[in-house]
C-alpha cells in the first residue's frame, strides 16, 4: 500500500546546478525535487565534495573509462541516495529530542494533512505507543527524481569515430539513472523524442514487476491534454506506463518557454481533469496489449497517475485552488525557491540581483543555444562575460564541456551556437552573403546573442561550495520565471514552507496579479511582439498561426471570466477588476492585426 505523500508540492529542476544536491537537503523532511541529468562534470565534482564531507570512499571516474557520463551519473545519484536516506533514518531516530530533524519534519507539514493530524491526536499517548512502529508506517521520504531535456542529445565521438546512439548525451544519462539505487521518475522535458522514447523499451526497471510495482517511473512535461494523450499511447504500446503528467505554463515559468498557441493553463487544466479518466483507459487499454505480447505481468487495473502543475503559482490560495478545483496532485514551486539558500545554489550576486528583480528585470531572451525562449535575468555575470568577450571582438565562449554542441551546420562533429568556433565561422559567412551594413550588424547582432548556459547555469554551485572553476569561467547564468518579481527577501526552508500553506505571506508588494492573469498579460505580450517582429506580406501559414493564437486566447479569457464569476476563489473585492482587465484584454485581441 503506497502512503500518502507528506507534501502537496514539489520542487521542479532549477536550472543545473541550482537544484543538483538539493535532495541532499530536503529528501529527508519528505520533500521531493528533481536534479538536472545534463552535467557529468558537476555531479563528479560534487560526488568528490559530498564523499569528503560525509567521509565517504571517492575514486575518480575519468573520461578514459568506456561509458563514463553514465558511470558517473550513476555513481552521483547513488551518493545522494544514500546520504538522504542516512539522513532520514537519523531524523526517525531523533524523535524524543526538541529542535531535531524529527520536529522539523512534522512542524513544516500542512496542518490539515492527515499524517500531521494523526501526529497531533496520538501526541496525548506517545507513551503508551510504540513510537518507532508509527514513525516507520508513517514517515516517508521525498522522491529523488531527475530530468532529462530530450532535445539536448549530442551524439559523442572517440578518435574522430561517432559512438553508437546509446552513447548520446540523453541516452547516457537515461542509462545513468536506470542502474542508479533509486526508485524513483526520470521526468521528460522539452518534447516527445521517439528514440530517447524507443530507448526506455530497453530497460526492465520502467515495467511493472510480479507485484505490478514499478522501479523506475516515467514522467512526462507536457503542454496540454492532447500531448499528453499523443505521448501517453506511443508509451503505453511499448507497454511503459507514464506515472505523471507534469502540466506547465507555457510562458509563466522558469527556464526555458515553450509557448503554446495561446493555450493557457487554467483551461489546459480544467480539460486534462476533465478527460482524465479517459487517458487513464486509453492508456491502460494499450499497456495491457503490449505487456502480454512481452509476457510480462500485466495488472487488472491501471496503475497510479498523478496530474501535476506548475509555472506562476506564488501564493497560498492559488496553490490550494490549483489542488481543489483541478485536481491536481503536487504542485510545483520553482522560481521562489531560488531565494533560499538553504535549498538550492544561488551566489551572493545572483541572490542579491534575484532579490532586486522588478518586472523589467526579468525577460524572454533568446540566448539560449538550443533555440529556444529562454527566461533572463537583466545583469547576470554570464551575460556581462559575454559582453566583455563581444566588446573585445572575441566574440563566443571556449565551449568546454559541449552539452549543447548540437549544430552540425558546420559539419561533424557539432558545434553549440554560443561557441567562439562557431560565432568565428557564422560571422565570416555572413561577410561573404553581401548584405548591406544594417542587415549584416542585425544578423551579427543575433549570432553573438547566445551565452553558454551549460556551463553559466552550473556555475553557482561550483561558488557555493568553494569548488575550482579555473576549468569554467565564473560567469553564473539564472533563469527565474517572471514571479520573481513579487519575491524579494532571502528566505529559510520553513518561511517557504510556511509561505506556500499560509502560515505566513513573505511578498510584500501589494500588486501581485494573479497567477492566471499575469500569465494571459505574458501571452498577449508574446503575441504583440510577433506580431511586430514578422515581416509582411505574411505567408498563409504565418497568417494562420496568430489567427489561431488570438482566438486560443480570446476562448481562455472567456473561460476566466465565467471562473471569476461562478467558481469560489478567494478574490475578496478583487472580482469587478478581474472581469474588467478580462474585458480590457478582449478589446486588446479584438484590435490586433492577425490578417
């Protein structure tokens, strides 16, 4: 019998080095996150540093090993598995001390979860009981999962010789986590790859085993029902089972966007509950098909699935909302928790330049080299560096690690957009299409935007911990999403706790729109600056997809206003606006040039 989860959020990937030992710091008080798969180099690092601070044995994995990026991913995950694990049975065994780990488990949980009320009730015979037994039934860990971006799949060579796909940067890392200690999910992002897919048919751990238990589970980031449904069967006939469907906001998030066609998440939301019970049977049905042409156990009924959210949520009302009116199983909290230090890695300048953050300060950028928007911090240390390289014509980064070496434009093996060969040889071509100086400097302009995140958004947790960045330049790349700018203090573990169920509200500002109007203002924002960044005459495709894009909007605002009006949601005096900026936004879509 699976117990109940001790919180109702999570902790999402926080770029890569933000949130890479953050299980090490919150697993055992019950909170589960998610570690970024993406960077070998810095788990090696980390795995040296954590097995001398814990007096644990370390021996190097280098590159001269056959298959060492999923030896070491292995190996790091293993470390942090254990460490949690010590961790918690430490914090089980302290139950009979003030102040220890144990209060600290209890304290930080909802006051109407049932394992806290249960807590409270058997407080009056803790003597009588046997206290061990109830907190060995009771108590439980977060989960350790980790994150794979499906886009970012390099392939690798030895001696000028391309390696076999199963030596692919995300193949490796999938491989890593599946001969890892952990039970645990490998969550999906950045869309449906079909041989990052076909590749988890290849491992035992992601079945149901003889009790119908599953080792490892599969979980999916996805944008709307539809993908969810798309990427659940081509799974389910491989007889995987997707154990999540983790919803995000498409431009109110963190990260890289992956803006949708104006979908927004409240209506997103309100269909994937909607149609919930049939992706669990059209799923289910195709599962059953494929287990018994594998001969492997097949379970009567459908295993567990959780809907989750996240993107934009900052208070305790909206998180409540989100779990009581769409049903949703954990909601995500990302962008907040890059004000505590306690849980994630965040320098001295970024926290202060992510505490100072104001509306403006926070941005869609595109300089992130897998091309795609990628949400920016005004003044961050990277994107100074880059400056400085641009400044003294030596434009591009050395490029040391290649996670995103991905273009093959320039032939094999491939170059990351952001590098200094690269940006060299893209700027001599574009001297030699004959274009005019305007046309040339805009072009030039776009080249030399890109920043080497993969090495930027590790950084932080190199000057954290003290570690040697000879090897990296110091430049700290961040990507809040936009609710940073209604977060301004440092905060502690239990302040961020206590701020998400409403103990306690740490923004000050009294403006905070609310999560689903803020993220309709980004969508509309988004659609303007097409609109105006597309040279005309526009091709029937490009005319068809603002079309598209306003209409998709112009239905979510009807959905919100009908919400506003009929659903109980603590607005206070807050309706009347709701609907009139509703109606302001309406006359807005109504106005623009989609033809």
């Amino acid at each position: 019998m699976n117990k109940v989860p001790p919180h109702s959020f999570h902790i999402p990937v926080l770029g890569i080095g933000y949130s890479i030992d953050t299980p090490v710091k919150v697993a055992h008080l019950g909170i589960s996150s998610v570690i970024s798969l993406l960077d070998d180099m810095l788990m090696e690092k980390l795995r040296e540093f954590y097995s001398q601070k814990f007096d644990l044995p370390f021996q190097a994995i280098t590159e001269k090993i056959d298959d060492f990026r999923a030896k070491r991913i292995t190996a790091y995950l293993n470390l942090v598995d254990k460490i949690a694990k010590d961790k918690f049975e430490e914090l089980k065994a302290t139950y009979d001390q003030k102040s220890s780990e144990f209060h600290k488990y209890i304290d930080m949980l909802h006051d109407s979860s049932t394992l806290k009320q249960k807590f409270e009730q058997l407080r009056q015979d803790w003597d009588k009981l046997d206290v061990k037994q109830w907190i060995q039934e009771n108590l439980t860990m977060g989960s350790i999962d980790v994150n794979i971006m499906t886009k970012v799949d390099k392939e690798n060579f030895r001696n000028h010789v391309k390696l076999p796909i199963e030596y692919n940067d995300g193949h490796a890392a999938l491989r890593g986590f599946v001969n890892s200690d952990l039970s645990s999910s490998v969550v999906l992002s950045a869309g449906m790859s079909p041989r990052l897919y076909n590749y988890l048919e290849t491992f035992d751990e992601f079945y149901p085993d003889k009790d119908f238990t599953l080792k490892k589970k599969i979980t999916l980031k996805v944008s709307d029902h539809r993908s969810a449904l798309i990427q659940g069967k081509y799974l389910a006939k491989k007889g995987l089972w997707v154990s999540e469907y983790r919803i995000e906001s498409g431009l109110n998030c963190g990260g890289h966007a992956f803006p949708t066609n104006g979908y927004l998440l409240g209506p997103v939301l309100e269909e994937i509950n909607r149609l919930r019970e049939d992706l669990v049977k059209q799923t289910f049905d195709l599962l059953r098909v494929a287990l018994k042409a594998k001969n492997r156990p097949c379970p009567l009924d459908p295993l567990e699935i959780k809907i989750t959210a996240q993107g934009g949520v900052g208070t305790a009302e909206e998180h409540q909302f989100l779990a009581d009116h769409y049903q949703i199983d954990s909601v995500g909290w990302g962008t907040p928790f890059l004000l505590v230090p306690e849980v994630v890695n965040v320098d001295d300048t970024t926290l202060e330049l992510l505490c100072n953050a104001k509306e403006d300060d926070l941005f869609l950028s595109d300089i992130s080299p897998l091309g795609v928007p990628f949400n920016n911090l005004r003044g961050n240390t990277k994107d100074l560096e880059k400056e400085e390289y641009i400044k003294h014509h030596t434009p591009g980064n050395p490029c040391p690690k290649k996670y995103a070496a991905l273009s093959t434009e320039y032939g094999e093996p491939g170059l990351c957009t952001a590098s200094r060969k690269y940006q060299k040889l893209k700027i001599e071509e574009l001297k030699n299409r004959g274009l005019s100086d305007e046309a040339f400097h805009h072009e030039v302009d776009k080249v030399v935007d890109k920043a080497c995140i993969c090495v930027g958004l590790g950084t932080s947790a190199l000057l954290v911990n003290h570690l040697d960045t000879r090897v990296e330049k110091p430049g700290v790349s961040v990507c809040p999403g936009p609710n940073m700018a209604y977060f301004s203090e440092v905060m502690t573990l239990q302040e961020m706790v206590d701020h998400i169920y409403g103990k306690i509200n740490v923004i000050k500002r009294k403006d905070r729109p609310n999560m689903f109007m803020k993220e309709l203002t980004i969508y509309v924002d988004f659609l303007k600056t097409k609109l105006d960044e597309t040279t005309r005459p526009w091709s029937e495709k490009q005319e068809e997809y603002f079309t598209t894009f306003r209409d998709n909007l112009g239905k979510g605002i009807q959905y919100y206003k009908e919400l506003f009006s009929n659903v109980k949601m603590n607005l206070k005096d807050k309706k009347a606006k709701l609907i009139a900026d509703l109606e302001n936004f309406e006359n807005q879509l109504k106005n623009l040039p989609v033809r």
